[in-house]
C-alpha cells in the first residue's frame, strides 16, 4: 500500500486538478466577454456561467505588476485561496482573478481577506 493510498479524505477536495483550471485563450477570451466583474483594492474577478459543471479558476497577472517573481508569488497565493475556499467559488462558473498593477507584496492573510471579501460581496452574503 503506497502513502497515497492511505491519505486524508479531504485532501482530493482541497486539490486543485487540471479539470478545474482555465486554459486556453478561447475560454478566457468568453469569460471576459460575457462575464460580470467585480473589483477590489488589488484584484478584479470575472465571473462567468459554464456548461462543464466544475468551478474553474483562471489567473491573470501582466507584467504591469511586477517582475517575474512578484508575479508567480501572486498566483500561487490566488490558487493557494482557491484551493481552501472552493465553496465561496460560484457552482459551474469560470472565475479569472485578475491582480491589478499597483499591488503590494500580499501575505495570505491579506489575499485571503481581500478575496474573501469579494467573493462574499458578489454572492450577496
């Protein structure tokens, strides 16, 4: 019996697979299209309905926001949010979240607090 066998139950709910990832620049292009924003401080989220049955997240962070390292800091912090908090994420929807070009360096703490705001703000809570 291998170690991933015997893991945690909880630990494929808090994956993040591929299936739940936007990928392609024709799904991004519809999200933007067709979706509803909502902003933030530092991020901008785009929230569309689709036909797959699966949340899914997609992350955009521009050069405008910082260098290399800035950049991939930020979106590990975004999936990182995903991945604990799928339930504030609309059922079959696509959300890409967007960092705007004057954000600071984030802890968790504060992409957590900011996301979760948003989130919460658009389902209306």
């Amino acid at each position: 019996m291998s170690r991933r066998d015997v893991g945690f139950p909880y630990m494929k709910a808090q994956s993040f697979r591929r299936a739940e990832k936007v990928t392609n620049k024709s799904s991004y292009r519809i999200i933007y299209e067709q979706g509803v924003r909502r902003s933030s401080r530092f991020f901008t989220i785009v929230a569309c309905g689709n036909s797959n049955g699966v949340k899914r997240l997609g992350i955009t962070v521009t050069k405008k926001t910082g260098n290399a390292v800035f950049r991939n800091r930020t979106k590990r912090l975004i999936r990182e949010f995903f991945r604990r908090n799928k339930n504030l994420f609309p059922a079959e929807h696509d959300v890409v979240v967007m960092a705007k070009k004057n954000t600071p360096p984030l802890t968790y703490q504060e992409t957590e607090r900011e996301l979760t705001e948003l989130f919460t703000r658009k389902a209306g809570r």
